[in-house]
C-alpha cells in the first residue's frame, strides 16, 4: 500500500456487546473492498458485516510517531483525527491467516488516545482489556503469495543445439563425420533442421531443409559439401511419431522412403539418430546410430 493508498475502519464498541462497525473511508475503493473481504474478514469473524459504508477521503499525520502521532482523515462530511500519546518502542509480529498472507507488522502501545470528529473530542478513554493492548498504533504491510503463471507451451524437446558424440557413435568409414552440430528448431508443427559437419575427410558439409510434419507433403532439401550440392532436386518428408519421435523419409520415384529415426530421451539431454535404409525384401537395416547431445 502507498503512501496513497489508505483504508480507514470507524467502528463502536459499546459494554457487553459486540463491535458494530459503522463505516469505511478510504481514498482507494477498490483496496478498501479487498482489504475488507480479502485479508481482515479472513482473521476476525464477521468482520465484513454488516456491509460498510464507504466514504471518499483524504489521508495525512503529524506528530514524530516516535511518541506521538496524529491521523488526520478528511471527508465530505468528516474531519476524523485519531491521536496516540505516550507510544513505547515497537514490537514485530506477523500473522499468516489461511488465505496465501503474509501479514507483517509493528504494533506500539500507547498509554494515552482520544478521536475528534469535526473538531470535537468523542467521550470515553482507554479502557483495559485482557489479552491485548487496549490503544495501539499498528504500522502494517500485507504481502500475498503471487498467483501460479498460467501454463505456457511445452517447448518441443528436439529444438535446441545438439553436438555429435563421435565416441559413443557407431559410423560406416564412408558416411563417418568427424564432427557435427545440428541446430533444431520445431515451431508449431513445422521443424528447421541445419546440420554443419566434417566429413571423415575433412570436407565441410551441409545438410538443410524446412517442412512441416504430416502434412503429405515432401519438401526440398539440400546436402552440400565443399560448397557443391551434392543432391540436386532432391525432396523429403518429415513424420512427428510422438513428442520424443520423428522420422525422415527420402522421397524416390514418388514414394517416400525411411532414411532416418531420431529419439530424443526423456530427460532431453540426448538425441540419437539412426540412419536406416531398406533392403530388398522391404525392411528396415541399420547403416549408423548416430549419438548426439544437447548444448
């Protein structure tokens, strides 16, 4: 709450009944019903009835709150002054009510008090009260627990910067790679792929295509080595297995054909690639299991 932000509780307390609140003033509506509702209804029993009346008002003190202060409280109809004498050092305490609060405060008890409405003092003075101060000025600040942030996207786990383990990797001598970095990107259903390499050979090579998944579509990609397209005009189909599945498929003669399998494991850290071709009697042969882990 700031400086001006105020919410001031008029009430009455007559002997043998209950308080009986009468009033509301505040120059902040909206945080004078939150605090009503919100925090105070939650520590002390019906609080919030019978339902306050809520006047518009300006806030200020005098006094060096060290010994004596002075809220000054103005309305259309009031002129409310509360006053505290005699203050003793402040006390720390919190309250922690069933609602996600942190209510800190610092409470000086007074040994002397009185209220002027319109400039005439109310009858009555401090009467004592077993369990609590009976005058005290309260310096408060309420802190709530902050909301959980709505759910966002699951980032996709194959999107990232992956780097060939060329140890635990299992390559043919013509296929080999010395080293590679894959750089992945899946953004809704469509995934980027750039694989920069050094061939066993010690030639740069590129491999490079966009296309969506499942789509029926086959799209343009491109190896290139030593700046040279090696696969010209050549296309490709993409296929999202499950979250942590995808598949490459050559496209020849018109029908795709599986060229690669890549799972990336449960704790995202490791994509492994296996690079297939099919035989004869149409099965799946693995050529390489490629391992690779993320940066």
């Amino acid at each position: 709450m700031s400086a001006a932000d105020h919410v001031k509780n008029t009430a009455e307390k007559m002997a043998g009944k209950a308080k009986e609140a009468t009033g509301k003033v505040t120059d902040n509506e909206k945080l004078a019903d939150f605090v009503t509702n919100e925090t105070m209804a939650k520590l002390i029993l019906d609080f919030a009835t019978p339902p306050y009346k809520v006047q518009r008002a300006t806030f200020g003190f005098t006094g060096d709150t060290l010994s004596e202060r002075t809220e000054i409280c103005k309305s259309d109809q009031y002129n409310v002054e509360t006053t505290w004498r005699g203050l003793s050092p402040g006390n720390y305490g919190e309250m922690r009510p069933p609602n996600g609060f942190l209510m800190q405060f610092i409470i000086m008890v007074a040994k002397e008090g009185e209220i002027r409405v319109n400039g005439r003092r109310l009858p009555g003075a401090i009467y004592p009260e077993q369990g609590r101060p009976n005058a005290y000025l309260a310096f408060a600040e309420t802190w709530r627990k902050a909301p959980a942030p709505a759910p966002t996207a699951q980032a996709d786990p194959f999107t990232g910067t992956w780097v060939l383990n060329v140890a635990k990797s299992q390559m043919q001598p013509a296929t080999a790679s010395k080293s590679e970095i894959i750089y992945y990107r899946v953004t809704g259903e469509e995934e980027d792929f750039l694989s920069d390499a050094v061939t066993a050979d010690g030639h740069p090579e590129s491999i490079k295509y966009t296309a969506r998944y499942d789509d029926g579509k086959a799209y343009p990609f491109s190896i290139t080595v030593n700046g040279k397209v090696t696969n010209p005009g050549a296309l490709t189909i993409v296929k999202k297995v499950d979250l942590w599945t995808r598949e490459r498929y050559n496209v020849r003669d018109g029908k795709p054909v599986i060229a690669s399998r890549r799972v990336v494991s449960k704790d995202g850290k490791t994509m492994t690639i296996t690079i297939l071709r099919v035989d004869a009697q149409g099965r799946e042969v693995v050529n390489e299991v490629r391992l690779l882990e993320k940066r």
